[in-house]
C-alpha cells in the first residue's frame, strides 16, 4: 500500500514563524536572522537546518503566496493580533505541510461529536493514510503542539486534547486564508457553502 509523504517532522515555534512572516511581508527575509531565532530553541546543527529548511518552505515556498501577495496590506494588519496572527500562521503550516492539515481536520472530526479525543485515536486515522510507522508519530508530534501554541486546541491531560473554546478571529483575511489553505488540500478553484461545514472549519465556525 502507498502512504502519503509528510515531510515534515520538527515543530517550529510560532514566534519563529511569525518572525519569518513579518520579515518576508517586509522584503527584509534573512535566512540568518532565521537561525538566530531557531537558535533560542533549538541545539545542533542538523536540527537546525532541518528546521530552517521547514521555516523556508512554508513562508517562502508557499502555494499561498500569491494570495498573500496580493493581500499583503490587509495581513500586515492582522497579525497585529494574537489569534488572527496564529490562524494565518497554521494556514500556512497546513496549506505547505499536508500532514498537518489532515491532523487538524482528523481534531476537528472528533472535537465536533465530542469534548475531547486523544492522541492515540488521531495516531490511529493518519495511520491509515501515512503509515503506521515513528515517521508518523514523529510528524504529529511537531504538529500538534503548534496547534496547541497556537490556541486552537488546549491539551486538558497527557495526550487529549479539547477544542479552545475562547480561540476567535476577528480578521476576514486570517478566514479567508484558512479557507484558502482547505482549497490548496482540495485543489478547489472556488468554495461551496456545505465544503464550509468541513470539520476542518470547526475552529472559525461561530
């Protein structure tokens, strides 16, 4: 059976990536600013290529990029604020890393019929798709503590995680750029009101 790449197996912290962003949006990107900040939390330099390369990818290889481009302005503006800012982030995360995406689709699944869903039980549907394999666990283990940085879930126990219910955008391009970010996983031109009750969307549905 063929499994799905994931390509991704090292959590970037937000402040990094955010870092990135701001520096891209500005025209000032500087792969050794970069490092500077990977290196406050990161030691060793294989780590630390591997996490530059993940950090590039995302803010400078993004399929999104043309949308940011031509809502540079607007984005500028709603990073400004720490959840929008955050949901802009995992749009990106999710819109390069497919892996990521299908784990945050795979929460907000379980999260919509109920209160919590562990770790093992998300293991369990990527599996299916990646493999049942330490690449697998390697790669939820650096996307899901994003998520949880970055508000959309809070881990209640060692393992199980919840819906954050205080997490809210207020930004119609931090939306729409999440929006964007299922599209580029669906490869959609346009959106339909019933693709917008996706479980996916769990985490800007009011």
């Amino acid at each position: 059976m063929n499994h799905k790449s994931i390509d991704i197996n090292q959590r970037i912290p937000l402040d990094t990536l955010y870092a990135a962003l701001e520096s891209s949006l500005n025209g000032t990107y500087s792969e050794d600013y970069i490092l500077e900040q990977l290196r406050l939390e990161f030691k060793g330099e294989n780590r630390l290529k591997k996490s530059l390369r993940i950090v590039n990818k995302i803010i400078l290889r993004n399929p999104l990029n043309e949308f940011i481009e031509e809502n540079k302005d607007e984005i500028k503006q709603a990073i400004k604020k720490k959840y929008d800012r955050n949901m802009i982030l995992i749009a990106l995360l999710n819109s390069t890393f497919t892996f990521a995406f299908d784990t945050l689709q795979y929460l907000g699944k379980y999260l919509t019929v109920q209160d919590l869903v562990s770790r093992e039980t998300i293991k369990k549907s990527l599996a299916n798709i990646y493999g049942s394999n330490r690449s697998t666990e390697n790669a939820l283990d650096s996307v899901v503590p994003m998520f949880v940085e970055a508000g959309l879930i809070t881990r209640s126990t060692l393992g199980v995680y919840q819906q954050n219910m205080d997490f809210q955008i207020t930004s119609k391009v931090s939306k729409q750029l999440f929006i964007e970010s299922f599209k580029a996983n669906n490869t959609l031109e346009g959106i339909q009101e019933y693709q917008l009750r996706n479980p996916y969307f769990l985490y800007i549905n009011d």
